[in-house]
C-alpha cells in the first residue's frame, strides 16, 4: 500500500472518531475505482458504520464536516 493510502486510512479513522467517539472504528480499506469517473480513491468504510437506534435523535452533521 502507498504512503498516501495509508495518510488516507489514518485521515478517515480520525474523522470517524471526531464525529463518533462512542463507536468502536471499523476497518478502512481504501481502494481504486475501476472507473475513473469516480475519483482516485474510495471507502466503503460508511457502510460498515452500526446504523443509529430507531427513534433517535440524530445530530446534524454535514458530512463535509468530518472532511
């Protein structure tokens, strides 16, 4: 894996923590899309994030934000 791969998995793991601090972290993979159309690099992290409980409040957060 490249060094800017790895700034990339270190940069999404701390914007997941700042935004989320009582969710353990899940793995980051980054990858390459097969269609360069959409951009150098990928996650599927947001995937893999526990979705909030039924009826929660759930706080405004612009997902630019957590960039």
């Amino acid at each position: 894996m490249s060094l800017i791969s790895e700034q990339l998995k270190a940069a999404v793991s701390d914007a997941i923590k700042k935004q989320f601090p009582d969710i353990p972290i899940p793995p980051v993979d980054i990858e390459y899309p097969a269609d360069s159309k959409f951009g150098d690099y990928s996650t599927p992290v947001a995937l893999s994030l526990p979705k909030p409980p039924r009826g929660a409040a759930v706080p405004d957060r612009h997902p630019q934000a957590a960039a």
